[in-house]
C-alpha cells in the first residue's frame, strides 16, 4: 500500500500546497521570460498557442504529476521506483525521477545567476541609478553588470544561500512559512504594478500588443518555444511538482488544486505582461528587446515615468520573490533523495546541493564575460543550460510522466489516487494524457533535438 504520509512532513493546508506549486511555477519563467518571449514571437499568436499548450498539456501533465507524487510520497527517483513495482514494471522507470533531479539540479544553477541580475537591480533602483538614464546608459549599465563576474558572482552567491536556508528548514518551517509571506506579497505587488501601467503607461497599446494575435509572425520555432515555456512555466518534468505533491493531504482533489495552481500561473504570466508592455511603449520604445527587455528597457522606461525609482524599486523586488519561491521547489527533490537515500540532514542536503549548483552557475556567469568565446552548438553555458532544460529535459520528464499515468499505470490505480468522478472530465482528462500530451510532447521534443 501507498504511504499516506511523507517522511518529509506534509503541507498544513489545501491553500498552502496551493501557494508553494504556484510558487514553484510563478517564477523568472513568467516575468522574466514569457513577455520577452511574447513579444519577440508576435504577442498575442504566442500567447494563444501558449495557452493551448498550458490547456491541453501543462494542466493535464501537472495532474499526473502531482497523482504520482502524492501516491508515492518520496523523492521524484524513489517513488517512480516504487510505483513502478507496484505495478510491476522495471526499476528502469527510476530514470523519469532522475531526469527531473538533473533538470531542476541544472536550471537553479543558472536560474540564481539570473535572479542575482534582479538583486542587483532592486539595489540599483533603490539607490536612483535608473534616474537620468538614457538608451546607451541603460545599456552600459547592464552591460557592465554581465562584464563584472566578481559581481555576478557575489549576487549568484546571496540568491543561493537564501535559497538554502529556506530548505534546510524543511517542509512547514521552510517552504511552507515561506511561500505564505511571499506569493501573497507577489500577488499584490504585481496588482499594484498593473496599476501603475494603466495610469502611467499606454496600457490599451500594451493590451493589444499581448492579446492581438498576429498569425504570420508565428513560426515552428515560436511553437517550440511556447510548449517548451508551458514545461518551464509550470515546473513539470524537474520533478518539484511531483515532490509537491507528495506532501498533499489525502483527501485534497488533485483536480481542482492543479486547476487552481494552473490559473494562477497563467493570470500572473498576463499581468507580468500587462505591467510591462504599456510601461515599454508609454516610453516610446519597443518591446521586442528579447532578454533585455526586464533589465534594459525597462529601467529606461521606469526613469522616464513618475514615481520611477519607487515603481522600479518594487519590480525588482517582485521579480526577485518570484525566483526565490521556484528556487526552493527546484532544489527540494535532490534534497529529498539524499535525506532519503545517504541519510543526510536536511542542512547538509541542502548545503551540498547548493554549492554544487553555486560551482556549475559559475560556469555559467563566466560564460557571459571571461569565457564568452567557448560555446557548443554555438551557444555560451547559461544559454545551453537554459535550451537544453526547457525544450529536451523538461518535455522529455513530461513525456515519460504521461506515458507512465497514461499506459503504464492500471486504470485502477490511476482512479484510486486521483479521485475523480467517473464522466466526462475524468475522460476528457484521460484522453488528453494518453494521447494528446505525448505525441504535442515528442513532437515537440524532436524539434529541439533538430534544432541543436
């Protein structure tokens, strides 16, 4: 029989494990990522074939996630070896376990260095260094942070240990008591930023810009991109959903708690996107800028607007909680496995794995100055760290958790674990789990081996 616990502890609440998977996903993946991605990809066509994908693949990937998480109650690797002899398959289905730990473990090796750029901005702000700033001083500005590793490397080193030290204090005293300050913080400061930029910015211009759809400028590769932003969004295939989920109760409905956490992310993608793209063109300037749109454009546009320094102040600290929640559901599943497994504490799981993923991040912010001349497929470490993650790691985790729920499982055991009532949606999710997510999925995943 299943546990019905965790040795990790469990969430208190239905609203906490809530709070923490959207957590988990509200993170750098929507504020940071998704509107540069969005407007380099034609806005609104991007953001509809990105909602399809959330729809028919990140929600119905999330349920079986959380389903097996929440039936094994151990790290991603023991309890796909653990359900796997519960059903009588091999150990070999372990492998989906580890390919989410070296996923996460990968990501938040890159993911600090970038959430160390938002540290250094929230001081930046702060102190009034966007006041007076022009085009080429903006740019000089964050030029000359990415061509300072000591910097980077003294930011990417504060992001880590906060990140530690929330882990190391386990599942109620860490993440719990954590994400109930944070994601409630973050929620209100991106409320208030969404009213700035309706009053400050051209907000209509900046609706359109998201929500109008622009076929033409849609490709395979923004396709790509958007399935691979769903996976990065929403933190399937790493493995933190699935050790989320296995600190739910029982008696939660794994349904509507993934429908919750879903909308969540997805509401906070659009109004990261509402909040910056009327700032952008209230200041004259364009929205296609790629990564440099959070730490270029728009400090330049937070200098040109009233209550700049206040409003920028307050976006780098947003952007900051949000990394700082994903990171901690990044690094939990190895932490797990080695309490687990090598009978470590919690302080020193999370100690080793984060100064293993500190050491690989150097590699990473290095790759932005001093090795910027090495690359492979022609791409420097973070940025391969980032393609490889988002479109091989995390499809091809979310592909093996639907092949497993999907064909793999009894439908017996599915049903036991999740709970639904035996109908449409059971169906329409059953459907979409067996057969739409894998072949959208591979399909998805052979593009990015392709394009490597």
């Amino acid at each position: 029989m299943p546990a019905t616990t965790s040795v990790h502890g469990q969430w208190t609440t239905r609203l906490a494990f809530i709070l923490a998977a959207t957590g988990s996903a509200v993170g750098l993946g929507n504020i940071w990522r998704f509107p540069y991605i969005a407007g380099d990809n034609g806005g609104g066509a991007f953001v509809l074939v990105y909602l399809g994908c959330i729809l028919l693949i990140g929600l119905p990937v999330m349920m079986a996630e959380i389903l097996l998480g929440r039936r094994g109650r151990q790290s991603p690797i023991n309890t796909m070896v653990t359900l796997a002899r519960e059903e009588g398959l091999s150990r070999g289905w372990g492998m989906v376990g580890w390919i989410g730990v070296l996923a996460g473990f990968l990501i938040l090796s890159f993911y600090s260095v970038v959430a160390g750029w938002s540290l250094s901005y929230v001081f930046k702000s702060g102190s009034g260094g966007f006041m007076g700033l022009d085009a080429d001083g903006s740019e000089a500005m964050f030029d000359g942070l990415l061509s300072n590793p000591e910097a980077l490397l003294a930011w990417h080193t504060i992001f880590m240990v906060m990140t530690a030290m929330v882990v190391a204090r386990g599942v109620q005293s860490g993440l719990e008591k954590a994400v109930t300050i944070l994601m409630p913080l973050l929620f209100v400061m991106l409320v208030v930023m969404v009213g700035y930029a309706m009053v400050e910015g051209r907000f209509i211009a900046g609706l359109e810009f998201l929500l109008y759809p622009d076929f033409s400028a849609l490709t395979a590769n923004a396709v790509l991109l958007a399935m691979g932003q769903a996976f990065f969004t929403l933190s399937l295939g790493m493995g933190a959903i699935m050790i989320y989920g296995s600190y739910l109760q029982s008696e939660a409905s794994i349904a509507r708690t993934s429908a919750a956490v879903v909308g969540a992310d997805t509401l906070v993608a659009i109004m990261a996107g509402l909040a910056i793209f009327p700032i952008v063109l209230g200041a004259g300037l364009s929205p296609e800028q790629g990564p440099g749109l959070i730490f270029v454009t728009l400090p330049l546009s937070f200098a040109e607007m009233p209550g700049g320094l206040y409003f920028g102040t307050m976006f780098f600290v947003l952007l900051v909680f949000a990394a700082w929640t994903s990171s901690i559901s990044i690094i939990e599943p190895a932490v797990a496995y080695l309490v687990e497994n090598v009978g470590m504490t919690r302080v020193a799981a999370s100690a080793s794995i984060a100064i293993a993923a500190w050491l690989l991040g150097i590699g990473a912010l290095l790759s932005l100055n001093v090795w910027s001349d090495y690359t492979l497929f022609n791409m420097g470490i973070l940025d391969l760290l980032d393609y490889v993650t988002a479109n091989i790691l995390l499809p091809l985790g979310g592909f093996l958790i639907a092949v497993f729920v999907g064909w793999r499982m009894t439908e017996r055991s599915v049903q036991s674990e999740l709970r639904m009532k035996l109908g449409g949606l059971y169906q329409i999710w059953y459907f979409l789990v067996r057969f739409v997510a894998p072949i959208a999925i591979l399909f998805v995943f052979l593009r990015a081996v392709e394009l490597i």
